[in-house]
C-alpha cells in the first residue's frame, strides 16, 4: 500500500479512536448516573482501537499511535523515514477525532470545553485522583512499554496477526482500566494531544509528559523485542546437542 494511502488509515483510525473513546466520558456527563464508570470508557478505547485495526484491512500494522510507531521503527520492523509522516497522521487525525466531538458535544446547552476536562490527560490536580507528576510518568512509561511489545509480539507471525486487533483493544482496555483513576488515561501522545488543544491551559502545560513518557515506553519495547527476538533466533538456529 502507498505511503499516501496508509497515512490515510492513520489519520482516520487515530480521529476513530479519539472521538469514540473520549465521547464515552464526555457526551454522558449530563446523565442522572453523572456519566459512564472507568470500566465503560476503558471498553469503548478498547473496542474503539479493535474496530479500528479490522477497518484498516492491515490489522497488525495499523498503529493509531505515535509510540506504537517508535516501537516499530526501533525493532527494525518500520521505516525510520516514515516515522515523522506517521506521527504527523496520527495527531493530526486525533485533533480531528476531538474537533469532531466538540461538535456533537456542543451541541448538549450548558457544555464548556473550559468546563469539562473532555478527556485530557494530567497530573496532580488535574490527575482524577491527585496522582503525582511522578506517579504519572512512571505509570505512562510502563503501560505504553506494555502495550506497544504486546503490539509487536503479536504482529510478529501469520498466525498471531489474524488475532492481534482483538488482542491489541483487549491489552488498551486492561491498561486503561489502570491509567484512568491515575492520568484519565493515555500511553498515546496523539490521543493526548487532541482533547487537549482545545482544553488549552492546564491541558497543553502538561502535555509534554503525555509525549515524553510514552514515546520513552514504546522505544524499550521496541529494543526489548529486538534481543528478545535475537535470542530465539540464535536458540532456533543453534545446532543440537547431543542428549537435547
């Protein structure tokens, strides 16, 4: 597929993602249950990015995430040349995805973007219960590595890869069970950025960590896939002993 054609695919599963996961919080906040529960906005992300990876008829290439990218190109299964295209179709796809959602959103009397979070990710006193900048940044670095070496594992065989966007929404839908109570949920710097460009403020103050951290997790995934993948080459190639 043409470079054009699959930043096409990036640009729309990323706005997918963001406007589908964030609507989840945002568009029932007027409900008498005062909106859906982490566990209803981990599933739809979840479901969301499973959607996303079937659509893209290249499910275990279709990144949707700027760290998922990294971690492709640092294990050497990725052009490093088309990394910034990449990168620049995700966000720019998520800034759509939260363009979108201020639209439907605006359209309930009494919403504010000043108001509501719309899904911005923080910490401190922007974190839904207070967590620290470092608390945060641990947490972000740890679920993104997960996240993005679980998308690699699985994208490595024929076999896997007929399984890996149920695998891959399923491991988003767990991570972010974690994450929302901490950062309201993020290991994907696109995501990030398009809830918060239009929050402003608070939101793109505290935006580096949401880059910073996950893009640091997806590149350990992507050289601990490496000698992992290094290691099983070496013990498939090895000759046999006798005994073995």
């Amino acid at each position: 597929m043409k470079l054009g054609k699959r930043l096409a695919v990036e640009g729309a599963g990323t706005a997918w993602l963001v406007f589908t996961g964030c609507a989840a919080t945002v568009l029932s906040a007027s409900l008498p249950a005062q909106g859906c529960n982490v566990l209803e906005m981990a599933a739809a992300f979840g479901f969301a990015l499973t959607v996303a990876s079937y659509a893209a008829d290249r499910a275990a290439s279709a990144h949707f995430n700027p760290a998922v990218t990294i971690g492709y190109a640092i294990s050497r299964r990725f052009p490093v040349r088309e990394v910034g295209p990449y990168i620049a179709a995700q966000t720019i796809g998520a800034i759509v995805g939260a363009a979108l959602l201020i639209r439907v959103a605006s359209g309930r009397p009494g919403f504010s973007v000043a108001v509501s979070d719309f899904g911005s990710n923080g910490y401190d006193d922007h974190s839904p219960s207070e967590y620290t900048l470092a608390a945060v940044f641990v947490l972000e670095l740890a679920v993104t590595f997960a996240f993005v070496f679980v998308h690699l594992l699985m994208s490595s065989t024929a076999a896997r890869r007929k399984a890996a966007p149920i695998a891959a929404g399923v491991c988003l839908a767990a991570i972010y069970l974690v994450a929302i109570p901490v950062s309201n949920g993020g290991s994907n710097p696109a995501r990030s950025t398009g809830p918060a460009l239009f929050v402003g403020e608070w939101a793109l103050d505290q935006l580096w960590l949401f880059w910073a951290a996950p893009l640091l997790g997806g590149a350990a995934a992507g050289v601990v896939y490496r000698l992992v993948s290094r290691q099983q080459s070496h013990v498939l190639s090895a000759p046999l002993r006798d005994g073995v």
